[in-house]
C-alpha cells in the first residue's frame, strides 16, 4: 500500500520552477521533514497537496487513491490537514469555536434539520463537542477554552491552530514551519506534541521546518530541497552533513 506518494510533482509560474520533479514518498507512522532555503519550494509543495494550487506535472497518491484532481475542499474528508506558517485563526471566535471549526468535515444532515436543530442534530453537535473536548484536553488547552484567540499568546495560539487540524481526525498532517514565531521552551513543547500526535494519535506527519534542533528531535527523514529541485533525502544527520545541502545554506 502506498500512504503518500508525490511523483514528478512539479509546478511552473511562468518561467520560474517553483517546485521541479520532485519525487517522494512517506510510510504510514512516519515523522518526515522538508527542509531548505527560503524559496526553496517547501510551501508550494504543501499548497500543492492542499490542492491550493493545481500542479502543472506530477502525480500525488494518497492512500492508493490518486488525489491530484481532488477539490480542494474535499481534502479534509479525505484525511489531510495543515497548518499554515501565519495562523490563521477567528481573532474574534473563542478556542472552543476555533476547534469547533475542525469538525466541519465531519458534519452531515440536511438543512431542514439543521434549521429546526431536530433530535439528529443535537446527538450529532454532541459528538462533535466530545471529539474537540478530547483534542483540548491532549494539547492542554483547557484554560484558554473560553478565550477570544485575539487575547491570547502567540504561542498559545499555535497550539490551537495545530488542535483545530486535529479536530478533523487527519490520518496525515501537514505541519508548515510549527516552530515559527516560538521561543526556545515553546519549540520544545511542540517537539513533544509532534512525537505525540505521531505515537498516541497515531497520526502521520509531514512538516516543513527550518528549525534544525527540531527537525533532529522528532524526524525520522528528511528531505532537502533548493531552487525546487531534491538536493537529498535520508536521515537528518545524513542530510546535514551533505555537501550540496551545507552549500545550499551557506553558500559557494
């Protein structure tokens, strides 16, 4: 069985090669990491799997299915989430509303019922309230249930994009820079609930990252990339040490 697969993925705007060929393929369980300079193409591989942009070569398997065609706003049915390197969050909505949200996919019923908020419809926004309470008690957010986003913490409000992505009961999760904006006792937190969501929720992880002690502490491969192109793939102290990577970064 093929979990994920990205094949020849390739996207073009104009004259520029955004992402150019790029193959790879993750396992079920897996923790795997794309890392490289800014413009490296990392975002745009994501954007592609959201189905934000349509790939102008390239083939993208996800669970024997191939979802290259697939309607952007079917992609969380499908079972894949994201976050995104700027959160984006309802400033004006609570924690609890926000993860709500994340249940979106998961909601059935017909207008009607809705409307009239039948019996169905109660028993189904319970489950829906079950399901985000057990996200907020995994990622500790109990304290800030009630809150406006707009009054919280960045940090804070990182970790509840990441449980709005869980709310939809992802089988992969796309994380885009996690680390992003963090401090040092912050990224450690977030070191943790990405081992976590990988060993107790069973769910896997792609993540885009530029955070080096990260990307050591919780990947078990890593892709590098630069000017859209696969400069490397192996583990992380083995794509570190790459000639061609160093070069990437540092120059020469």
């Amino acid at each position: 069985m093929t979990f994920f697969k990205a094949d020849k993925l390739a996207i073009h705007f104009g004259g520029v090669k955004a992402v150019d060929g790029v193959d790879f393929e993750i396992a079920e369980g897996e923790i795997f990491t794309i890392i490289g300079p800014n413009g490296a193409g990392k975002t745009t591989i994501f954007n592609l799997i959201s189905r934000i942009y349509e790939p102008t070569e390239g083939q993208l398997i996800f669970n024997d299915e191939d979802i290259t065609n697939t309607a952007p706003h079917l992609i969380a049915g499908r079972g894949i989430a994201r976050t995104f390197q700027n959160i984006e969050l309802f400033e004006q909505a609570t924690v609890l509303q926000n993860l709500l949200i994340g249940r979106h996919a998961h909601r059935s019923g017909n207008l009607l019922a809705n409307i009239f908020f039948l019996p169905s419809t109660r028993r189904a926004e319970l489950a829906h309230r079950e399901e985000v309470e057990k996200v907020i008690e995994f990622l500790d957010l109990a304290r800030y249930r009630d809150q406006r986003i707009a009054n919280l913490p960045y940090g804070v409000r990182k970790v509840v994009e990441l449980g709005r992505a869980l709310c939809t009961e992802p089988k992969l999760l796309l994380l885009d820079e996690p680390s992003s904006g963090l401090n040092v006792e912050e990224t450690s937190d977030m070191a943790f609930w990405i081992k976590d969501i990988r060993d107790l929720l069973g769910i896997t992880v792609l993540m885009v990252e530029h955070d080096m002690s990260l990307v050591n502490r919780v990947s078990d491969r890593v892709l590098a990339l630069n000017y859209g192109r696969v400069l490397t793939l192996g583990s992380p102290s083995e794509v570190q040490s790459n000639e061609e990577v160093i070069r990437a970064y540092l120059g020469g």
